[in-house]
C-alpha cells in the first residue's frame, strides 16, 4: 500500500502510485527562497509535473480584456520553469531505469525536516532481469543561497555496466491539464539560449526570457566514486548539457555521483558576470563538499527547530503536519533575500507564481515571531516596490501606495479590478506586518530605512481614498475586503479597521522619528490628520442583530440557498456568476473574523461571540485561507472542539489534498496558518498591546502542546497542559508578558507556572452552511 508514514520528524511516502506522483512532487519539493525544486524523481521520467524555479524570474504576457479601460493593468506576470538541474537518468544495460517498465521491487521517498533533505531509495528489475538498488539524497542549500547538490547512488546487484546522464535542460515541456483558473498559465519554451560551455565534469548554460528579458545561469559539476575504469564525457548546446558516466560495476559494488548546481539571475547582469556567479556558487560547494553542505544544513536547521519548534502529544499525525508546514514555510523565504514569498511558495506554478496579501498577513507573522530575517527580508521586498506602488496609487487617482493585489515584480498583474484594484486592504496588510515586525524585533534601522516610508504612503493612501461626513465618521467606499464574494462594497470593517491601525502606527512613527518623517516630507498637520480620521473610522453594526456588518448594508442581502448547493457546486466561483454571489450573504473566507483577530484590540468579547456565530453559518470556506482564521477564533470564543476541527483542515489542507490542487503548489498561507491556529488560537497569542499577550487553553484530544517564539532578542518556550501553563525563557534576557490578562515576569532560569482558568462557553447555536461543516477530527488518525 502506498501513501504517507505517520512520523514526528518525516513526511514518508511508501509504495510506488504514478497517479499521486503531482502530489507527492508538491509536498517533496525542496526550496530556501532563491531556488525551489520539486519533487521529482531524478530519472525525469515517469512525472506529473516538472519545475525549478528562481524566486523574481519571470515571464511577461498581454492581460486579456473583453473591454479595457482605464487604470487596467495591461500585462501579466507567469513563474518560469527554468533550467532543470535535477535530471541525472540511469542505463542498465543500455536500458533506462523508469519505473513505468520492468518491475519496482521497492520504493520509498522522505522529506527529514532535521536535515532539511529529500531522500529515496528504489530496487528495480529491468525488462531483462537486472537488478539493481537506487538511493538518492536532495538538498536546496540552506546556507549557500545559490547552490543545490544530489548524491546518487546506484547499487547492483549483479555484474552490469551503468550509464548515467546527468543533464542541465532547458525550456522542458510542460503540459497543464487544468482548466482552473487558479493554475498558472503554461509557458511554451519561454527561455532563449545566450551561452553553453562545457568542459572536464563541469557545465553551464545561459538563457534569457523571451519578452520580460531577464537572464539566468545554470551550472552542474560532479564527483564520481566507483571502482574500475569510468569513462566520461561532456556536452553541452542550447537547451541541454550533459555529463555521462559509463562504467562496469560488479555484484553488490557501486557507483556514486554528487551532482552540484548552481543557480542565478538578473534583470541588469551581463552573461558572464551571471556565469561568474554560478561557476563561484559550483567553487564553493565543492569546497565544502557534499559532507560538508550535510553538515551546514543539519546546524541551520537544529537552530532553526530550537527557536521555533512545536510539539503536540496526543496527534501524531497533527505533530507531523505541523513541522511539515513550519519546514515549508521556512523554506519559502529563509534565502528569499529581498524577493517575495509567492503564494505557493516555489513549490509548484499555481497562481502564476504571485504573491498575495497572504504572505503580509499569513506567513509573516509565524517568520516575524520565529525567524525574524526573514520576516524582514520579506517586507524589504516591499519596500524595492514603493515607487511601483505610488505610480499605481497616481493612476488610480490617489495619493500614497497602493500595492498590488497579486504580482512577482511589484505591479499589479490581476485582470479582475473588483478583486484586485479595488482590495485596497492589502497596502493595510503591508503596514500591519511593518508594525508587527518591528514591534516585535525592536528594529529601528528597518523602520528608518523602510518601515517608515511604507508606513506613510499608506497612510496617505486612506486619507486620499477616504473622506469625512459629518455625524458618520470617515468613511472608505467603493472597496473590497479580504472576502471575494462581495466586492466593490462601502466601509468593510476589516479594511476600515486595517486602515485605522495603520493611520495610528504611522503617526507613532513620526513622532518617535521626527527626522525621518521630515526626510520622507511629512507636514506638520499630516500626523494629526491621520489620528482623527482613526477616531473617526466609520464601522457599520446592525442595532437589530447585534452584530457588526461584513460591510455597509451586508446584513440586508438577501440570504444564500445553501441547502439547495450542491457539494460539487464548490467551489462557487467556478459554478456561480459573481454577480450573483455579491448580492448574497454568502462568505468566501474569513473577513469580518480575521479583523477580530487582527484587530481583536477593536472588539468586546461579546461582540466576538455574536459576530462569529453569525458569520459561521454563511462562511463556505472555497478558499485555503479560512480554516485557521476560523479556529483562531473559534478558541478565543470557546468552540474548542470546533477549533480542532479547523485547525486540523488548515494542517491537512495540502497532505490530503482537500482542495484538489495540490498538484500546482502548496498553499502557504494555509500552511502558516497551522501555526497560527496553535500558537494564536489554543496558545491565545496576540500582541495588540505592543507586548506580548497569551490566553492559553488545551483542546479536547490533545494531552499537551508547547511551542516557541522570539521577542526582542529572546527566546520563550510556551507549554500548555491540562490546567497550567509553563512559561520558560530558552535565551535572552526575561520578558513581561499577559498570561489571561494578568501581566507577569518571566525570568530566565526561572520557568513560571500559572493555572489556566475554564473556558468562556462558546455562543450558542454555532452552525456552518448544509454541507461545510469542517470534518470531526478524531486525533491519532488519518483524515481523509
């Protein structure tokens, strides 16, 4: 039987399944920012989908309009699958190991979180009857940015002459088989050659994207260890070098190759300055040798699990997904260096590769609060957009920065204005994880070099894109939330809230940094104009409900008819016109429930009750992003059970597939959201306060959970059990913090333990449209 091994420290696949093979090539993927991999297997054949990619390199292509008009982005933006390296295909006796053919004896792939490597072992019989046993191991660097090494080895278990091509290979078909629009827009050889050498065991070829012009590099070099005479030889041409290795191995000998590659790119970079780049990455790594990049990987990633390590007793297979998702999100932007974290990550080419709001308000807090670099790194990326986000703002009209709905450079590449253009939360999103990160981290030098500056132009953004109405506050019109089934609306409290808290820390900023505030031309007035348009925020409330509207008027649309959708009706945006799903009170995704947790500072706790109860019952969850919103709030209000059950669907969105796409990319959010719905949801995390805040309570099922986080130079080890939590400074100096409202001490060598006080009892009558309750999780097993 083949599937997935329940382990604490893997993701195990057993058994050999061609149709999972698009899955399994997602949830192997090895990445660190600047290079991502999938899966695949190294032979090149059989495979579901093919990719390697460079964080920022992209294709151009015209944006279809049945009708333009003004302010339209006209050109889109597609990740490219470039030069893979990955390639290295084995000859036993003339006859290609794929195990379409001959006989799979045994076959099992392991991503180790630990070592941060992909490894595999495969015996196979061919056609003929030779047998012979391959293990392999895969690692993207996570210390030498540029560089990526295989070790292959091939074991025979008779006399047998092995041939083995290690290729570079350029412009791979790609086949695309979905007809989802989520899915990236298949590229037809998009890359044209500049340069190839080869030489000795080394190679490197050169391209450049057909319109966007940027140009790449990829370099391979090699060891090989066998006994006996090895012939070799080199080539290279446009598209495809090669390396072969022929040699005689006998019985029960063997033959190795390590296969370094380095990868880079540019938008301004000559040809041989790029190849110099790479030829240095193929320097370096072979100095340290592949013990020695083992080694680097190991420490990174040991240091890594001591700052941000979870651990749940009671769900082994929720303990494995959660580390599979912290490995994974670490892996999207560990080495991003001043480049976006895309929405799949570089897992996969879903969503053309673009990053989203998602990454600001999803993934940057789990990197903010455990490996903060990265954190930065990632808003840096922001920062280098600035002008692209004002001319953006310009032609809309407006003042400030509007940043992008979706994008891989910075501008706008979404064709849907009331889903793009008009979601002017996401310069809200971007000024929140400014604020966050640097409250957090303390950073002044990344406020005085970016945080500020993004700080202001957004907030410029609101006061132009706003306006005041005597005896109804200020008002933003015309604008959609997080929530894509009602678009284009008047006053979304998630935005008008986002937008509320970014006008306030923008004010702070100035005046903390009046020197700064001068360099960016902030007048005297504007501060003060910024914190009574905050007071001022218009937040729509139904007196007769008693509880707050999505957006103006939302509470007075007409009902959907859930019990008459179909379960294949979902999701309904490929089944229902928009036209239809913005008139109804139907909810894509968390978003009046996300402000309570982003803005929770803004809300009682019995308007929480009220309002998640009554947005619970219309939330139909179509997009990845809800599941861990929803259990953070579902622990806050009480519905414990129910937040286990939201927690696990965000942890298992990808390992199981529930959304049918895993084929094109992990979700990322998703995954981050794991921790999220541990740490701010049963661990009561939040930091509203400019400290830190913890309302820690144990869900039904599990026997303990703990995990850890930095704050200002410190590390804090959070353990929660059955009536007490275990505070415990792990490094750095002591910390004050609320434990249930209470502020205490935590002081190093000194773990402090407090009692946990009942939960609030949940609102009642919490129901979910007919059809979309989150499944029961039943803890220790496997949830389909």
């Amino acid at each position: 039987m083949s599937g997935y091994r329940v382990q604490p420290w893997k993701l195990r696949w057993e058994g050999l399944s061609l149709t999972d093979l698009r899955q399994t090539e997602s949830t192997f993927a090895l990445a660190n920012g600047h290079i991502g991999m999938r899966g695949t297997l190294e032979e090149g054949e059989p495979r579901g989908l093919p990719g390697t990619y460079l964080n920022g390199f992209y294709e151009e292509h015209d944006l279809p309009y049945g009708e333009s008009g003004y302010g339209y982005p006209e050109e889109g933006q597609t990740v490219v699958n470039v030069t893979d390296g990955k390639v290295l295909r084995l000859l036993v006796e003339d006859e290609p190991l794929d195990l379409r053919y001959g006989r799979t004896i045994a076959h099992e792939q392991e991503l180790d979180f630990r070592s941060g490597t992909l490894r595999r072992r495969t015996e196979w019989e061919s056609p003929t009857g030779k047998r012979v046993i391959v293990r392999t191991e895969r690692l993207v660097s996570l210390t030498q940015r540029a560089v990526a090494a295989i070790r292959y080895e091939v074991e025979a278990a008779q006399d047998v002459q092995l041939v083995v091509q290690s290729d570079l290979l350029a412009n791979e078909p790609v086949e695309e088989r979905s007809g989802d629009p989520r899915v990236a827009k298949a590229l037809d050889s998009p890359l044209v050659a500049d340069f190839a050498y080869a030489r000795g065991k080394r190679a490197v070829l050169a391209h450049r994207t057909r319109t966007s012009g940027l140009r790449m590099a990829a370099a391979m070099d090699h060891e090989v260890d066998a006994n006996g005479s090895v012939r070799t030889e080199v080539e290279a041409d446009e598209d495809l070098a090669r390396f072969t290795v022929a040699v005689d191995v006998a019985a029960g000998e063997k033959l190795t190759i390590v296969k370094y590659l380095g990868y880079g790119w540019s938008g301004q970079r000559s040809v041989p300055a790029l190849r110099a780049q790479v030829e240095a990455a193929l320097a370096g790594a072979l100095q340290t040798g592949w013990d020695g990049l083992l080694e680097e990987q190991r420490d990174f990633l040991d240091e890594f699990w001591n700052s941000a390590d979870v651990e749940v007793d009671g769900d082994p297979e929720l303990q494995q997904a959660v580390r599979f998702a912290l490995f994974h999100v670490l892996q999207a932007a560990v080495r991003g260096e001043t480049r976006a974290i895309a929405g799949k990550g570089l897992t996969g080419p879903g969503y053309d590769g673009h990053a989203f709001w998602d990454t600001e308000t999803f993934v940057l807090p789990v990197l903010t609060y455990t490996v903060p670099e990265a954190a930065r790194d990632a808003l840096a990326w922001r920062h280098s957009t600035v002008e692209d986000a004002r001319e953006r703002a310009r032609i809309l009209g407006l003042g400030g920065a509007a940043f992008p709905w979706r994008s891989i450079s910075g501008a706008e590449c979404s064709a849907y204005w009331p889903a793009s253009t008009a979601a002017f939360h996401v310069s809200g999103d971007v000024a929140y994880a400014v604020a966050q990160y640097a409250q957090a981290t303390g950073d002044e030098e990344f406020e005085r070099a970016a945080g500020a500056e993004i700080l202001v132009e957004t907030a410029r953004l609101w006061m132009s894109l706003g306006h005041h109405v005597p005896g109804d506050g200020f008002r933003i019109d015309g604008v959609t939330g997080p929530d894509e089934y009602t678009a284009v609306v008047d006053n979304n409290v998630y935005t008008n809230l986002m937008a509320q808290r970014n006008l306030r820390v923008a004010a702070e900023v100035c005046e903390r940094l009046p020197d700064v505030a001068q360099h960016l031309g902030v007048e005297d007035d504007e501060p003060q104009a910024w914190l009574r348009a905050a007071e001022a925020m218009t937040l729509p409330y139904d007196d007769e409900l008693g509880v707050h509207q999505q957006s103006e008027g939302f509470t007075k649309h007409a009902e959907w008819d859930f019990e008459a959708t179909e379960a294949d009706d979902y999701p309904l945006l490929l089944n229902y016109p928009y036209f239809d799903l913005y008139r109804k009170q139907v909810v894509k995704q968390a978003d009046l429930v996300l402000a309570m947790h982003l803005r929770g500072d803004a809300f009682t706790a019995a308007q929480k009750a009220r309002n998640f109860a009554y947005y619970e019952a219309r939330t139909v969850r179509d997009s990845s992003l809800s599941a861990a919103t929803q259990a953070v709030l579902a622990a806050e209000v009480g519905a414990l059970e129910l937040a286990y059950d939201y927690l696990s669907e965000a942890a298992f969105t990808d390992l199981h597939d529930l959304h049918h796409n895993v084929h094109n990319g992990l979700h990322m959010a998703s995954l981050a959201g794991v921790w999220l719905g541990l740490v701010a949801g049963f661990g009561g995390m939040r930091d509203h306060s400019g400290g830190l805040e913890f309302a820690p309570r144990l869900p039904v099922g599990l026997d303990r959970f703990s995990f850890r986080m930095t704050y200002r130079g410190s590390g804090l080890c959070v353990v929660v059990e059955e009536g007490k939590t275990t505070y415990r400074i792990v490094s750095g100096p002591g910390l004050r913090i609320r434990h249930h409202g209470e502020e205490v001490e935590v002081e190093p060598e000194n773990p402090l333990v407090l009692q946990v006080p009942a939960a609030p009892e949940p609102p009642e009558g919490i129901t979910q449209p007919a059809g979309r309750a989150p499944r029961r999780r039943t803890p220790g097993t496997a949830q389909d």
